[in-house]
C-alpha cells in the first residue's frame, strides 16, 4: 500500500504547519515510535530532549528556514518546539547505543545505463516505521521544489528537486568530537540544492553531528558519494558510471582516520557492498530502472540481504547485529523528474511512480 501523500507550500512556517494540519497523527506517533526507541538503548525521552538542546543553535545558523519549519510543525501540533528538534535529531541522541538505520545506496550515469541518469536506494528500518512514512511534495520560496519520501515529521530524508538532484543517504557510524549539525538536516539541505557542487557544499561546510553518507546524483550526468564523519569527510565521484554504499565507511581518507563502529551492529554491510557492486560492475549490456530494481530485490545473504527480510524471518539473531527490514525502495529517473517507490520489499510490493504534481 502506497505512503499517504502530502502536497504542501508556502513560507516555511507555513509548511511546517501544513504538514502538523495534514499528518500530524503521523508525526506525533512517529516521536512516540523514538520515544520508545530511545527507551530500549536506556536514554528517557527528557534525556533525549536535553541532548537535542545543543542542535537548535547549529540548525538555526545552517539554514533559519528549517527550523522555522519545525518551529511551523510543532505550533500546529501544540508541541513544544524541542520535540521536532529532538525528532530531526533521533540518530545523533542515541548513535553511541544503537545504530538505527541500515540501507544499500546506488547510482548508475548514461554511460552505463539505458541514457539516463539514475539514483537508487533500499531504506531499512524497523517493521513499524512503514505506518509513519510519508511521502512529500514542497512548493518551497526560493528554493528548488522538493518530493521525497520520509519519516513524518522529519524535514529530510530521499527524493529529488525540480532542479534535477535526486539524493540517498546511508547512516554511517563514528566516534568523534561532539557537536554540529544533524545529518536529516544536512540532507534537507543537499535536496534544497540546485547543482552537484551545492549540494557537496551544504554537506561539507557545517560541521556534521554524525556520521552519515549522502549519494547525490544530477541529472547533468553526474553522481558522488559524500562521506561525513564528526570530524572530516571526503566526497567519492562517480567516475566509472556506476556507485554503490552501504554502512561503512570507504573513502581511503577516512577509513583511516576514523573509529569505524556501524559494522559491529550491521556486518552485512561488507556484504551488500559487495554483492551491489558486482552486479552493477558485471551486467550485461545498459543498466535499465528493471536492472536497479532487481539488484534491490537481491537476497544474496538473507535476510541481511539488500532487500533486508530480518526482523520478520524466525531464525535466531546470533551474531548478525541489528534487525531491520526493508521499509521502502526507490528508484530515481532524474533526466525524466521520475521517483519510482516500493512500500515495503521490493519482492513482494510493486514500484508506484511520482512526479511534481503527479502519481500513478
């Protein structure tokens, strides 16, 4: 079944209130789902609250116009405005317990594929997180229009702008200096982005808060991987046509200098790397949007496969780390303005196609 749909637009605030007036039984059940999160790793919706104090400053001076948009959502929900920010937050409160998000990220350029430009993901999560999906169209000021697909109430997450940039992201896991921005933000930040380079410099010039890897790709043709650690970040081009990450880190700058830690919770990253990248590098002929999506349906190491089957499969947990599902699939047609979306595994759940103002 297809994510409910919200079309909003205006001011900032107005959005945020917008999108309080038409998902906000959404957003108050998705900071509930956190809440107990947090709850399982021992940190308290008020220790939680008390951590996110430090990220209003650093999203303010990012961009005033995101937290003017929480600041929109939590006044239509009646909420305090530390709520939302503790939402946008939910990975930087608690990355020193638990990871939280597990996900195998691709892009294919013209050169490999059928002509066109594509940018492709599988999001894992937990079973429960597909009840608060959403998916989102924004009619910004100024700003290029937005449609992703995201937890409710967080102001960024996977999809493409009216400017030709189609973003993933992969959560990466890292010890370092505390402090900055985080990374949902950042991400909002690539999607408020008009080209390739924009996008690099809106993830690269504020400190980020956590790990995180955005893969962003343009319809010019064009596709990176930006690598952020606390303290550093590298920015991997797309240079042989095709790309693939998953939840480690691969730049030889960083590997090397930062404390690796998403592999002890989800070892199989090394596995749906590795499995991405050889069935992009050694396919036949163009790869077309069939190809993305069958290497998206790929059980190679099931059910800690690319398309991830581990927290509804019976076998016992042993030493494969966090069990998470696939909650979503997308593929991305950025010379055509095409998000293709999968609620759920995309072997059992067909793709449903959007476009600004548009779903089939």
């Amino acid at each position: 079944m297809a994510f409910q749909y919200v079309k909003v637009g205006g001011s900032p605030y107005e959005i945020g209130m917008q999108l309080a007036q038409q998902a906000g039984e959404k957003i108050n059940r998705c900071i509930d789902l956190y809440a107990e999160l947090f709850a399982s790793v021992g940190v308290s919706w008020e220790q939680a609250v008390e951590r996110a104090q430090v990220y209003v400053q650093a999203i303010e001076s990012y961009d005033p116009d995101i937290l003017a948009e929480m600041q929109g959502m939590a006044d239509g929900l009646k909420r305090p405005l530390i709520d939302i920010v503790t939402l946008n937050a939910r990975s930087e409160v608690i990355f020193s317990a638990a990871a939280l998000d597990g996900c195998t990220t691709l892009s294919v350029l013209p050169s490999r594929s059928d002509g066109h430009t594509y940018v492709a993901q599988n999001w894992d999560h937990y079973i429960r997180y597909h009840d608060v999906m959403l998916t989102v169209e924004i009619e910004q000021q100024n700003k290029p229009r937005i449609l992703m697909v995201t937890e409710a109430g967080l102001v960024g997450k996977i999809g493409m702008n009216d400017a030709g940039l189609g973003v993933c992201f992969n959560a990466l896991g890292c010890e370092g200096t505390p402090g900055g921005l985080p990374v949902h933000c950042a991400v909002r930040g690539a999607l408020n982005s008009r080209s390739l380079g924009e996008a690099i410099g809106a993830a690269i010039q504020q400190k980020s808060a956590n790990g995180v890897n955005l893969h962003v790709a343009s319809k010019e043709g064009i596709a990176a991987s930006i690598e952020l650690s606390n303290d550093g970040y590298d920015v991997l081009f797309n240079q042989d046509g095709v790309l693939a990450h998953t939840n480690h880190f691969i730049s030889p700058k960083l590997v090397h200098s930062v404390k690796d830690k998403f592999p002890e919770r989800a070892p199989d990253t090394y596995i749906r790397l590795g499995v991405a990248r050889q069935r992009l590098e050694n396919h036949d002929g163009p790869i077309n949007i069939g190809a993305i999506s069958e290497i998206l349906r790929d059980h190679k190491n099931y059910p800690d496969s690319i398309c991830r089957h581990a927290e509804s499969d019976p076998r016992p947990v042993g030493k494969r780390g966090n069990i998470f599902e696939t909650v979503f699939s997308i593929v991305t047609n950025l010379d055509e303005g095409a998000m293709h979306v999968a609620s759920g595994c995309p072997c059992q759940t067909e793709y449903d196609s959007y476009r600004f103002g548009a779903q089939s």
